[in-house]
C-alpha cells in the first residue's frame, strides 16, 4: 500500500483542485500584522448548477517571522507554525514568501489536497497546475480566461466578485461577472464531456 500520492503511474494532482493559501492573498488584504487572529475560509463559487459552498476553513495567527496554522479535518485537529522569510524590493519595501520547512523551499502559496492533511508546497506534493496539465485544449483556454477576469476584478480562486473593485463602473462589474458565471459554465460543461469520455474508454478496456 501507498502513501499519499500514490496511485495511477503518471497522474499528478492539479493545484486548483487543492486548498491554496496564498501569502500573496494575504499580504495584500494587510492581514500578516503580528498578533492579528483571522479566519481565512474557502468557497465554491456559485454557477448555474448550483449554489456556492464553503470548502474549507482555517485560523491564523501571524507573528514577525512565522504564522500559525489551525484547522479541523476529517474530525483531527492540526496546529503548526509556517516560517516566514523576506526578501527586498524596490522602495525599500519587504516581500514575504512562506519556508515550507519540510523541503526549505521558498515558496508563495501552500497546498492542501483533499486526500492530506498537513499544508505543503507544491513540490512536496508533486501538484501540477491545470494549463500546464491540459496545455493547448479548452480547459487551459477557459482557465486562461478566469484568471483574466479575475485579475480584473482583484479576486483569488475561492473567491465570487460580489462587490465592484474600488473604481470600477458598475456597468463593467456586472459585464466581468457575467462573463466570469459562463466561463465557470463552460469549464464545468467541458470538465464533464472529458469525464464522459474517459469512462467511455475505460469500458472499452474493462
């Protein structure tokens, strides 16, 4: 028997199909102030098919050079540190990275697939990123696109643009998160034809 990540030669498993906590996320909402306890919680956006849902949820302390990690799931409890290290950059100012101490790795985002329990860099876990796993067909297209809109509209993975960013005209909000619900669409359209198609083949060799 296998550990974690065993499984069928070759398969490797998708980053945004994992928890992704991303110190730049972090950073940017102003929330790696020393003592400061927050909630950071993950959601399905909602679609057409069907409603939004929280996927997970963690509590974090940041301190000067680490931040602390505390989560339930599948009925444990976990509690860590991550260390943090900085590095300079134009104007005298600081970027922090996450050092994922199982590897050293400098790193901006840890992961936690479904099957783990501990957050790991993307190299401990040997994940993949979906454009570069289905490069040059619809589903890197239509992830491309996601990005896109949410760049535009300053918003991470797990998150739904329910409000404007600062600036924004409300006719272009509304334009973004139209086209932002039919790319999700399109994904999910796309994403159950390839099921259908890997379980037709699967029959075929059974």
């Amino acid at each position: 028997m296998g550990g974690y990540g065993s499984g069928r030669r070759g398969y490797r498993i998708i980053s945004e199909h994992t928890l992704g906590l991303s110190i730049k996320e972090l950073t940017k909402r102003d929330l790696l102030q020393p003592g400061f306890f927050l909630t950071w919680t993950w959601h399905m956006p909602a679609t057409q098919f069907r409603e939004a849902r929280k996927t997970g949820e963690i509590n974090i302390m940041p301190d000067i050079d680490k931040i602390s990690l505390s989560y339930q799931k599948d009925e444990n409890s976990y509690s860590y540190p991550i260390s943090l290290d900085w590095t300079p950059c134009y104007f005298g100012r600081q970027r922090p990275w996450f050092l994922y101490p199982g590897c050293g790795r400098r790193v901006g985002k840890l992961f936690l697939p479904s099957k783990a329990s501990i957050f790991k860099c993307r190299h401990c876990y040997n994940l993949t990123y979906c454009s570069s796993n289905q490069s040059g067909n619809d589903i890197a297209r239509i992830w491309r696109k996601i990005r896109k809109i949410q760049n535009k509209l300053d918003i991470n993975d797990n998150e739904y643009p329910v409000s404007k960013p600062k600036n924004m005209h409300k006719k272009t909000f509304y334009r973004l998160r139209q086209a932002y619900d039919q790319a999700h669409e399109e994904k999910e359209s796309v994403l159950l034809e390839n099921f259908k198609s890997f379980i037709g083949k699967s029959k075929i060799f059974d």
